[in-house]
C-alpha cells in the first residue's frame, strides 16, 4: 500500500518506534486492508463481569418510571394497611418506623450499585471514544493513502505530457525549421 516508514514519518511527525500502540494497530489494519470498526456494545459486553452486568441491570431498573410508579403503589399500599386495615394490630403503625428501615437499608444497597453502573458507563464512554478515534484514524490514513495515489497518477500523467509535447515540439521544429514559442 505504501513504504511504511516514510509513511509513518511524512504523516505522525514521529518515528514508527515513537507510535502508540492504538496508532500502531491501525496501521497494520491498514495496510493489511482489514476493518477497524467494530460492534462496540458487544464488544464491552463481552468484556463484563457478572457483577458489572447485575449492577447495570440493577440500575437498569431502579431508573425506570415502571420502578418508580410500582415502588409508589408499594408505599401506598403500606401506609394503607398500616393506618385504615389494620387499625388495631398494624405490624407498623405510623409513623412507619420499619418502613423507614428498609427504605434506608434499600437506599444505602442501591446507592453504590448505581455508582457502579455509571462507572462503568464512564468506562464506556472512554472504550467507545477509543474506538472511534481508531476508526477516524484509519480514515485518515486512508484518505491520506488515495491522495498520494492520485498525486503520483497526475505526476505521472503530467510528465507523460510533458514528454508528448517536447516531442511534438520536436516534430514541429524539425518541419518549419524554427523553434515553435511554447
């Protein structure tokens, strides 16, 4: 595709020795011709503990409305029972004590579980912008590739026109006997 080397140094403005190991990979997929791109959900994914699945799935759920409106019926229900059903024997009379347990016990387990899920959707987002600089590079590359194709093409073809034309010059010099204004 082209001599590495120069390539390396006419377009990173350091030498091969001096590349990242991202910029070194797309280079060989470069010039291998391979793809760069990628799925990048299946990719993080498969790279996900059981534990990063559970917590984004955990997160997953504890943001939904679906969540936030059954939780509602919940404590409705709760303060229901304990104040008008049974007035007599509630298991929590107002002011809801054990209810206030659990919704803290609830709130400090879900807590670090959400902080967990956005770490890793900051994970996610550096993975995803990673990629992306990869493909945008390989672009380049390419782009930078087609360009020098077509330089050389037009020099080419320019200096093949210039060689016709000195050597009609030539033809037409010899006929008239006079140098032609060129």
């Amino acid at each position: 595709m082209y001599n590495l080397p120069n390539f390396v140094h006419q377009h990173f403005d350091k030498t091969a020795d001096e590349l990242g190991d991202i910029e070194k990979r797309v280079l060989r997929k470069a010039h291998e011709r391979k793809i760069v791109s990628t799925d990048i959900n299946a990719a993080f994914s498969a790279e996900a503990s059981t534990g990063e699945r559970l917590a984004d799935n955990i997160a997953r759920i504890g943001g939904s409305w679906s969540f936030i409106l059954a939780f509602l019926a919940f404590l409705v229900v709760w303060c229901v029972v304990n104040t008008i059903v049974l007035v007599t024997r509630a298991f929590d009379p107002y002011p809801f004590i054990f209810l206030n347990l659990v919704l803290s016990m609830l709130a400090a387990i879900q807590a670090p579980i959400i902080m967990m899920s956005q770490n890793r959707q900051a994970e996610r987002d550096r993975f995803e912008a990673a990629k992306d600089y990869e493909v945008n590079l390989k672009a380049e590359l390419e782009v930078l590739s087609l360009h020098q194709k077509i330089d050389l093409r037009v020099l080419t073809e320019l200096s093949a026109l210039r060689e016709e034309i000195a050597r009609l010059s030539g033809r037409i010099e010899d006929r008239s006997g006079e140098s032609p204004i060129i």
